[in-house]
C-alpha cells in the first residue's frame, strides 16, 4: 500500500488520484473527530470540506517530515478551535450555540458523550485523540506541542477518572452499561 | 499497587496496551501481566473504557468528493499545470538566446546534484554507521528465557501459538523450547533477517515475533535457522550470501511451499528503527511472483510488497496484509 506520504507527494507533482485516495482514507476518520467534538453533523461534512480545501491551498508547503495523518489532524484541531471561537463570540453577542444534536441518538451514546464531556477539556482531547483517532503519544505530543511523558500521564489520569464516572452511572442504569459494552460490529443511528 | 509487588508502574502497563513501549519494557510488561493478576484487572479495566468509548460510532454520510473540492483541485493541478509550461517555455528562450546562460546553467546543476549526491550518500553513512557491524552476542539474547516464550507466543492468536512448537535463540542458534502439537512455530526473529544492504542489519534492538503455519515452517523458517547460525559462526555477509545461494542450488533450501505464511501480530514486537511496533499483519510467501499479480503497492490495495528478499539471494516474494487487531484482540492503530 502507498503510504500516505509518498501520495501526498505525488500530490504535489500534480496527481489527482493521489489526492482521491487520501480523501478516500481519511474523510470518515475526519468525520468522525468533527461529529464528536462539535456534536453536529452538517458542520462536520462542512469541516471536512474545509479541512481538504486547506489541503490543496497548501498543498505545496507540505514537506513529508510530518506525518501526513498528523498534518491533517493539525489542520482539524484549528478548524474546531476557530468554529468554537466563534461559538462564543456569537454566544457573547446574545446569540446561543446550537444545541447538540441528539434526536435518535442511542441512550448509550449520550451516556458516553456525558461522561466524557466530565473530563477536562485538554485531558478529554488527549483520550480521544487516542481512542478515536488512534494517534500515537508522539503524534499527540507533537500535535498539541505537549511532552510526551504529559500525553501518557494526562491519558492515565483521564482513563481512570473515565473508568470512575462509568461505574458509578453503570450502578445507577446496568443495562445501559451492559448495552454499551455489548460486540456491535455496525451499530447504527447518531444522528 | 505496590511498586515492591510490581516491576511496572500502573502508567507503563496502560503505554504496553497501548504499543508504546519499546520492546524489553514491553517484553517484561507481557510477562509480569501473565503473573500478575491484580495487573490483569486493571488492564481489563482499560480495556472495558476503550470498549465502552467506542460506543460513541459515528457513521459518515458515503459521498464522493463534494464539487467544492473537486473545483478547487481542478484549479490547483491546472496551475501547477501552467506553471510548468511557462518554465518550459522560459527554459527554451534562455536556451536559444543564451548559450553562455545554459552552461552556468549546467554547471550549477552539476554542481548541485555532486552536493545532492555527497549528502545522500552522507545520510546513508551516518545511518549505516549507526549498526556498522555485529554487536555483541549478549545484545542480541533476551536474558530471560520466559519472556522470549511470551514474546515469540504473542505473534499470533492464543488458539494458535498456544499448542505451536517454540524456538529460542541461545548462543549457538535456535532451540526448541517445546514440542507443539499443531505444526506451527513460533520465534522471535533478529535482525540479521533483514535484508543484506540494510542499515539495521545489525541492530540488537530489532525483536521480531512470528509464528509460520506448517507450510512456513517447513520452507521459510529454514532460512531464519540457516542465517542465524551463520551470524554465530561469525560469517560476513558476502559468505552468507554466497552460502545461501548455494543452498537454494543443492536443495539444502526449498522454494516456499504453497500456503507458506506466518502471522505477526504482536504488540511487543520491535521491527526496526523506523517501524517500531509496526501494525499487525499477515505475510505470505511465494516463490518469485510480480507484486502486479497480488495488486500489492496499488492506490488504496491493503497488500504490500514485502522487501526482505528483495534483491537478495533467497528466490522470494512476501506479501504483507495489515490485520485490524493485535494477537491479544486489542484493536490496531490506523496505519
């Protein structure tokens, strides 16, 4: 399989299905980081339009020292920080942020969605950069500009407090726990 | 937890489920969680949050590339397009007008591919010097023979590596630390396996765990006993080469039978400096097949040319197809 570097690369030279393929590997992983730190859906197909129009844009600052799983991410990462600014710039303004989506949304979803949202914001973004987006300590470190050692004990700290709140909600709901852990090879319906 | 009790700390155990810890850290995490009971809980309780987590699945709308996108790439390959034009055509006149300007021209490119050239071959000095030759025989054993029989078991699934044959490397090759009852063997290769002309020929850190079916193990393994013997009788590589070839002449070594394959799906596996863990995958062995054939190193083809045998003396192809889980089940990074 090309690595995604060398595509990127021949992207550069000018090839059009170099870049098809990348957006073929990454469009639902992209997705998916924006659905789960915006809760909305529209802005994150939106945000995965803008996340490759910047591709292109820069196409030809791109120097495959970084990875290119890593420069796509740090592209997303700016792009949630701008939308959430301006979030609370028209939340200032008097106008409220549009509230999370959840109609349809699986009870156990929102159960997982709650306890997360209980972490602290940095820490939480280090648990699902891991969890979801299956980056490596280093590549975190990197992309937040943050020791590694930090990465790996700010993980540690926000699994544990993770595990804490998911057992005490599982004592109060057990079936929602057991729903949730249940194998679901294609679990459908977040929207 | 007691660090008394335990030779690795909580956060370490949690790095070793995650593939982040280098290879004798990992070793040693494997064998004491196999021990450890209390160690196993608080890895199934990692385990159960990672599960749970990935509750929260997001399913993407399946669209093609929006017009949007589609537009503004046109617009991009068209001006790359352009610009390559107007320097050909830019090169042209300067070419016809200036003759004098096309040899500074010449000279600076000459000039400029020598020093392209010279840090090149730098860069590869630097690199090679970095394991220029066999280290120590130590290096290369793991002190622990029990933690070589996890490391070498975990290439593979439990429901095959556990009644698999085992090998261990002692000072004068391989030797079996069992018998097996299902025809598959299981070992940690070193580096020596690597291909002639690579700079980690002789790196003692590499730890590679695999586990060959029956069919591997009667055709491939006896290279990986046949080059390692020859690195402990101190052969240089032109010998072992040499060696190989003649053996592969006489049928002293046999093309890959079919079906050769081998799992290495290992999480404490250390490949090389620039791989590391790696992925967990499948190899399959042939004898020598064009990669056309398997579509491997195709856009968006999940199958990879493997390049251990590659240009070298043993007459081989080896396929590579990444698995979605380590052997323990956990799920994979993306590659």
């Amino acid at each position: 399989m090309t690595s995604d570097e060398a595509l990127m690369l021949e992207f550069q030279g000018g090839s059009r299905a170099a870049f098809e393929e990348l957006f073929a590997r990454y469009r639902k992983s992209l997705y998916g980081f924006f659905w789960r730190r915006l809760n909305n859906p529209e802005r994150a197909e939106d945000l995965v339009q803008e996340t490759f129009l910047a591709v292109i844009r820069a196409a030809s600052r791109y120097e495959p020292r970084a990875l290119v799983r890593t420069y796509l991410y740090g592209i997303a990462l700016k792009l949630v920080a701008a939308e959430r600014r301006k979030f609370l710039t028209s939340s200032t303004l008097g106008h409220s942020a549009p509230e999370p989506k959840t109609d349809g949304t699986p009870e156990f979803v929102l159960w997982v969605r709650q306890a997360m949202e209980k972490l602290n914001s940095p820490d939480r973004e280090i648990l699902m950069l891991r969890e979801y987006e299956q980056l490596s300590y280093s590549d975190i470190a990197e992309l937040l500009r943050i020791p590694i050692n930090t990465v790996r004990s700010k993980l540690f700290r926000s699994r544990l407090e993770l595990k804490g709140y998911l057992e005490s909600e599982a004592k109060t709901n057990p079936a929602l726990r057991a729903s949730a852990v249940q194998p679901h090879p294609r679990r459908r319906g977040l929207q | 937890m007691s660090t008394n009790r335990h030779p690795i700390e909580q956060e370490e155990l949690m790095a070793y489920l995650d593939g982040e810890l280098p290879t004798d850290q990992a070793t040693e995490a494997m064998s004491h969680l196999e021990l450890c009971p209390e160690c196993r809980t608080l890895a199934a309780d990692f385990q159960d949050v990672s599960q749970t987590l990935m509750a929260w699945e997001v399913e993407s709308p399946e669209v093609g590339i929006p017009s949007e996108i589609n537009v503004a790439l046109g617009e991009r390959l068209q001006k790359r397009k352009a610009a390559k034009v107007n320097w050909s055509n830019l090169e042209n006149r300067v070419i016809t007008r200036r003759w004098l300007w096309a040899g500074a021209l010449a000279i600076v490119c000459v000039a400029v591919g020598l020093q392209l050239t010279l840090t090149s071959r730098n860069r590869n000095e630097d690199r090679s010097t970095v394991y220029p030759s066999m280290a120590s025989i130590e290096q290369y054993l793991m002190p622990d023979r029990n933690t070589e029989i996890a490391m070498a078991r975990s290439a593979a699934p439990e429901a095959i590596s556990s009644d698999a044959k085992i090998l261990v490397l002692g000072w004068r090759g391989y030797e079996p630390a069992n018998q097996g009852k299902n025809g598959f063997v299981c070992m940690v290769e070193r580096s020596w396996m690597s291909p002639f002309n690579s700079a980690e020929f002789w790196n003692p850190r590499v730890r590679v765990p695999m586990c060959f079916n029956p069919a591997a193990a009667r055709s491939i393994l006896p290279l990986t006993i046949k080059r390692t013997e020859m690195v402990l009788a101190g052969m240089s590589k032109a010998q072992m080469i040499d060696s190989i070839r003649a053996g592969f002449a006489n049928k002293e070594l046999l093309a890959p039978e079919p079906g050769a394959m081998c799992y290495m799906m290992s999480r404490a596996g250390y490949l090389n400096d620039t791989l590391g863990h790696y992925v967990p995958h499948l190899m399959f062995y042939f004898p020598l097949t064009d990669k056309s054939s398997w579509g491997a190193d195709l856009a968006g083809s999940p199958v990879t040319l493997n390049p251990q045998f590659r240009d070298g003396p043993e007459p081989i192809t080896e396929f590579v197809i990444p698995v979605g889980k380590w052997s323990d089940g956990t799920a994979a990074p993306v590659m």
